[in-house]
C-alpha cells in the first residue's frame, strides 16, 4: 500500500495491480530490473469514493480488486481525514475528478520516492462510490474518460427520508469526529438542499449504459425506492438486493457482486 497527493491537497491511498510486483519466486536479476522503476503493467484503474461518516478503511477490498489486475487509488474528499481543504465547499465529486485531471502526470510515494506511472497509451477508469460517495460515482460518470461507475446504496436524494437525519448528522460529525470533517453549517445546509452534489436533481445528465447501481431493498438509511426510481429515470443496470441493510463498495468484494462487476464492466 502507498501514499500520495494530488492537487497538493488530496490524500491518497494506492496500490497497483499485484501482477506489477516481482514474485517471491522471482530470480534476483529480474527482481534487480524492476527495482526503482514506475510500473506500466495495467492499463485498468478503479478509483473508491467513500461514505461518510467513518473510518475511511478499504484494504481488503483494495488488494482484492489489484489481485484481479487492477489500480486502485482511494482518496480522501477534500476536508476530510489526511486531506487539506475545507469538506464540501465543492461539491465532492471534484475531488475525484481533480485527482484523474493528475493521473497522466505519474504519481510519487510520499515515504519511499517511488514513483508510478500508468500506460502512456491509455487506460480504462472506474468509479466505485459507497453511500455519501454514491453520488460521486454517479455523477463522475458524465465524465468522458469514465469507463463505468458503479455505486452501492447512493444516496440519491438529499432530502428523502433516513434513520440518519441530515441536521442530527450535521450536528453529530464535529461531535463524534473531530476535525475528520471540516465544513461550514452553511456548505451543509446547501447539501442537505440538494443544492450540489445532488443525482436526483441530475438525472436528466446521466447516460445510464455507464451506471451499475446495487442497493438492498431492507436498507433504512438510505432508501431504495429512490434508486429504483433513479434506474428507471436513467436506464442504468440495477442489481436489487432482498436483504443486506446498508452497504459501501466493500461489497464489490462478495462473489456474486463481484461477478456481476466483472460482467458490467467487460460489456
């Protein structure tokens, strides 16, 4: 696992598809030929955008989807966590997209030195959000050099109802975390309005062929019917869940989530 930033003020976890690394088996000479050099191994790259509020934790799921070949990179959204900046005075979806505007660029490893590269020929990105980073999936999407985005239990509507209300969950975050998460009430309130940041007010942008959303239909923080309604506004694939409760992208790591994955993704 590595550690960079982008922008100068965007955190970020990474890990390169594991195949880049030399085998514990490999001889001392081809271990010697790697050594020090940026890897160019994969030209697949999955970025994680996080839900919020937690511990922004995603090792398992990092080193199983880099076991499949892939990069993964998972930053912190700005104001939040390792990251500087001030937590939502954008809408979160930047952030992401600050952090792809610098992946051509090569990135460095904060403690080591080492540096990254990714194919100078090109690459195929993913965005894999989770709840509060559902959103970012989602509306990353719209970006071109999106390949897909697939987010788990988004949060589609600012304003729908949820056992998480968003005044007590705006006034519990510099309670329960901490400056984990830096924001003004005003940046809040406008969340909380689905004033940014906000798919429901987006739906007529989303090009659906590039959405895969999974959601359980048991889930009371953030209810499904919103995106059934938002799948069927924007024909994207929806994988519905009889049960499971509230989920982020960890999911993806589950056999039968991570098969279907694999099939949105390869089509």
């Amino acid at each position: 696992m590595f550690r960079t930033r982008f922008k100068k003020e965007i955190v970020c976890e990474f890990i390169p598809p594991a195949f880049a690394f030399p085998s514990r088996n490999a001889s001392a000479e081809q271990s010697k030929a790697t050594a020090g050099k940026p890897f160019h191994t994969s030209s697949k790259v999955i970025i994680l955008a996080y839900g919020m509020p937690g511990v922004p934790k995603a090792k398992e799921t990092m080193e199983f989807w880099s076991k499949k070949g892939f990069w993964v990179l998972f930053p912190r959204y700005r104001g939040t966590w390792e990251s500087d900046g001030e937590f939502l005075k954008h809408s979160p979806e930047k952030d992401i997209l600050d952090v792809i505007d610098e992946l051509p660029k090569g990135f460095t490893d904060i403690w080591s030195g080492k540096q990254f590269q990714l194919p100078s020929n090109g690459y195929q990105l993913y965005i894999f959000g989770g709840s509060f980073g559902g959103p970012a999936a989602i509306l990353c999407s719209r970006d071109p050099r999106i390949t897909k985005a697939v987010a788990f239990a988004p949060v589609i509507d600012w304003e729908a109802p949820s056992d998480e209300p968003m005044d007590q969950l705006g006034s519990f975050l510099p309670h329960g975390f901490g400056n984990c998460y830096r924001f003004s009430k005003k940046n809040w309130n406008r969340l909380s309005q689905n004033q940014f940041y906000s798919p429901v007010k987006e739906a007529d942008t989303i090009d659906g062929r590039k959405l895969l959303l999974v959601h359980a239909k048991d889930d009371t923080c953030v209810p499904y019917s919103y995106t059934k309604k938002f799948a069927e506004q924007t024909r994207a694939k929806l994988i519905t869940l009889r049960s499971g409760g509230h989920f982020g992208f960890n999911k993806s790591v589950e056999s039968k989530i991570y098969k279907e994955i694999k099939k949105f993704i390869a089509n």
